[in-house]
C-alpha cells in the first residue's frame, strides 16, 4: 500500500487539517442524508493508502473543490480508479501540475519509499520522451488562480536556478537536493497554480522545468534514479508546455547521462537522436556537442567503432562553432574541454589509449567549475595509468582528491573509489600518497 501523496497535497493546498476533512466530510455527508463519523485517524489511514468506502471519495472531491474553488475530481485526490481512463482536467496541465507538486512535497518530507525507487525501463521510460517529441502540443496553459504570476515571480525562478546550479557544482547535489527541493514546494508550486495568461504561462513552465532539472541532476547525484528520472520527465513536460524545444533538448541530455550511468546504452543513443531531431535548429552548439559526445560513448560501449568515431567528428565541429555569450543558461555546463574529456571516455574504451590521452590532457588544460574538474583529472589519471605513465597518473589522482574535498556527491565517491582500485591494482610508486587521501575523503559520511 503507498502513500496517497496527492491527497496530502491537495490537503496542504486547501489548508484542511486531518480534523478538519473529517468534520467537513461528515458535515457533506449528512446533506445526502448518510450519517457519517469519520475522525482524524481515518484521514490518517486514507494518506497511508487506505481507500475510503462508499460516496466518501466523492465527498472529499467536493469539500475540496468548495475549498479551492475550483473542480477536483477522483484523479486529483489520487483515488481514481485503476484502469479507469483518467477524467478531465480544469485545464491541459491540470492534472500533471497537481501530481507534480505532490512528488516535491514528498520528497520534501523525506518519504522512504522515493529514494530507492528503481528507475523505469522499457516503454514507461521511453513514453515521456516520444510525447515530448510528437503531438498534440498544448494550445494554452492560461490559469485562473488567485494569485497573479508576475515578471518579477519569473525573474526570482530564473535566479533560482543559477543559485543552485552553482551550489551543485561546488558542494554536489547531496548537499543542494533538500534546497532545490524546498524552493520548488514553497515559490514554484504556488505560482503554477497561480493566475497567469498563456504568454505568462509559457514563461512560468519554462522557468520552472529549469529548477526541476537540477533537482533532477541532484537526485541523479545522490544515487536516486527512479526519483531522478521522474523529476527529468517532469521537466520536460513542463518544457513542452513552454513550446521551448531547446529546453526539452537539455532534459533529453540529462536522461542520455543517466542511461549512460545505468548502462542502456542503445537508449542513450536513441534518446539522443530524438533531441537532435526534434529540436531542430532550436538546438545550440553546445547542446548537440554534448549529445553527439555522449552517443559516441554509448556506440563505443556497443562496440561499435565507426559509428563511435562519427559522433566524436560530429560532436568536435558543433564545439567548433559554439558561440559563447548565445547560449542559453542550461547549456553552460558545456564548457571548453567538455567534449574532450568525453571523447576521451569514448576512446578509452575503443583502446585507442594515444588519442585518449591526447583529449584527457586538453580536457584539463582548459578551466572548469570545481565539479567539472574532478572529472576530467578523474579520466586523465585512469588514461596514464592504462598507457603504463605511472608517475602522471598518481600526480593527477593527488590533485583529483584535493579537488573534491567539500563536496557531497555519490557520483564523484564512484570515481574516487574507481580510480583508487586502478591504482592500488598496479602496483606502482607512490601510490600510497594518493590512495590515502583518497580514503581520508571517502571516510567522511554523506
């Protein structure tokens, strides 16, 4: 039995404490004629994921709907029917906006069954993004709430996320994730549920798919997959509703990174042919450098050579005719020496070790934010110590663990530990410095 997290949205929405649905339903109640004696407790039970008997579901839609002010139905208070065709909603996103609020509030609250979520495979993986890409396309995302969404409220989101996406890449998404998290449920719920007209409307679902991909990104960083996938489908339906192709761009690149990490390899490619596709000329440089970079890791973990060696000439031009200054806030991540350090990985596991090096140690030449460069001294030690260069890759892991201090991210402990073992395994000199700093960080809990 899961929670009914819709239900303690909606609840949290109208303001109606557990006592209080009680009394109203059993007031409701009485109006038909049926003597109710409902309590707090049996609220209690419903949220658990009890499901309450007879007309009740349809009282708790109508004390709600009195309360809010507009429509609830069976769907929005999580109590439809399953197999039931889902009924409809005040508005296209409707719906999707009530069940999207009720996961940030659930992972505001620390529900345990969240994190551990296994990330979807198959069809419900891929359904969010082929309704991304194909028709219908929404007409209009006007709302009538109370609270009238102005530029101001806009530019506050757009801040946001700067704020912290920055976070993220100086203390790692363990540490942001409860931030993001916490902004999304008290500034960003309450506007889209809002009073906006469609231009507005546009704007607002843009801004906000914006936020719901770090949190995304800070969730992928703390080892929850299925939560990290659900908060990138989120985003991109929320860049449909924006008519922002470019964005829903970026959120296909953030599920490409992740079907790389989770080894669905021939998803990552196709995943990234749709983003190309779709988007369109709406896709920047930076953007289709980075996706025709991390196709070519995936062909080369297939073993496929030539279309590996392909995407890395296709991701090499694209990064040639970036234009910095022209692009949009989300693709800043690719910065100089991205695509190398992804070509790298991709050479490494063709075996082409000389032109790997080659890429890992341009990677490093260029500047990156803190994160970025853990990464890229992460590759370049792991290609010297495959080329047999014993004394570059122990130097290197020297500085890749100074590097990381600070930061709370599972992903980068992954590569620490990684790059441990490969040293530790070869017995070369001087390992002993680097192994000991990197257990010095490793020892710190998250």
């Amino acid at each position: 039995m899961q929670p009914n997290t819709l239900l303690d949205a909606i609840l949290h929405e109208a303001g109606i404490s557990n006592a209080g649905l009680a009394a109203h339903v059993n007031q409701a109640g009485r109006a038909r004629g049926l003597t109710l004696r409902y309590e707090h407790t049996a609220v209690a039970r419903w949220l658990k994921g009890q499901r309450p008997r007879g007309q009740v579901p349809d009282l708790i839609c109508e004390v709600l709907a009195a309360r809010l002010n507009r429509p609830v139905v069976l769907d929005d208070i999580g109590l439809g029917l399953p197999g039931e065709p889902a009924a409809a909603h005040t508005g296209p996103l409707g719906g999707f906006v009530d069940r999207a609020t009720a996961l940030w509030r659930s992972d505001q609250q620390r529900r345990p069954h969240l994190p551990g979520a296994p990330a979807l495979t198959g069809t419900p993986a891929v359904m969010p993004v082929w309704e991304w890409e194909n028709p219908p396309e929404d007409t209009d995302v006007s709302r009538g709430g109370r609270h009238r969404v102005t530029p101001a409220d806009l530019a506050m989101l757009r801040a946001a996320r700067a704020h912290y996406e920055q976070m993220y890449r100086k203390a790692g998404g363990m540490a942001t994730r409860d931030r993001v998290v916490g902004f999304l449920n008290a500034e960003a719920a309450p506007l889209l549920r809002g009073g906006y007209t469609d231009a507005t409307g546009r704007r607002l679902h843009r801004a906000t798919g914006g936020l719901v991909a770090v949190a995304g990104i800070c969730a992928y960083d703390s080892d929850a997959h299925g939560l990290a996938q659900r908060y990138f489908h989120q985003a991109l339906r929320l860049a449909k509703a924006s008519g922002d192709r470019a964005l829903g761009a970026y959120v296909i690149a953030l599920l490409v990174n992740q079907a790389l990490y989770l080894r669905e390899y021939r998803q990552a490619v196709a995943f990234a042919e749709a983003a190309l596709r779709a988007a369109g000329g709406q896709t920047t440089q930076a953007l289709a450098s980075d996706l025709y970079a991390m196709q070519a890791k995936a062909y080369a973990h297939l073993g496929d050579a030539a279309g590996a060696l392909a995407c890395i000439r296709r991701a090499e031009r694209a990064a040639e005719r970036i234009r910095r200054g022209h692009e949009p806030d989300e693709t800043g991540y690719v910065q100089p020496g991205l695509v190398n350090v992804q070509v790298a990985e991709a050479l490494l596991s063709l075996g082409e070790l000389a032109a790997a090096g080659e890429h890992a140690a341009a990677a490093v030449d260029n500047p990156a934010h803190d994160r970025g460069r853990v990464h890229r001294l992460a590759m370049l030690s792991t290609v010297a110590l495959r080329r047999g260069d014993a004394d570059t890759a122990v130097a290197t892991a020297v500085r890749m663990a100074e590097q990381a201090r600070g930061m709370e991210s599972q992903r980068l402990r992954e590569r620490l530990r990684a790059v441990r073992g490969h040293l530790v395994r070869s017995g070369c000199a001087g390992v002993a410095e680097a192994a000991e700093l990197i257990d010095g960080a490793l020892r710190v809990p998250l």
